[in-house]
C-alpha cells in the first residue's frame, strides 16, 4: 500500500493543476482516473 501513496504523489506532483478521482478500488488495483482529459490509471495494489 506504501507503494501506491508514492505513486499518488507521484501522479499529483506531475500535474497540480489537474483533479483525479480515485474509483474502482478493489482487491486487485485502483484506478485513478484524470477528471480533465479523463486518462486512466490502473495501478495494481499486491
């Protein structure tokens, strides 16, 4: 789980400017999913 709060910040740090949403958080991976331009990205969590 460690990794993905350095892939979050990670992720917001890259673009400040732009919102996430953080869905689909399950067992496997979470998907965060860029609210402006709507990329997704899955990151696995194990």
């Amino acid at each position: 789980m460690q990794q993905f709060y350095y892939y979050l910040a990670y992720h917001l740090a890259k673009n400040p400017r732009e919102s996430y949403t953080i869905s689909n958080i399950h067992m496997l991976h979470l998907e965060i999913i860029d609210n402006e331009n709507r990329e997704r990205s899955a990151f696995p969590i194990c």
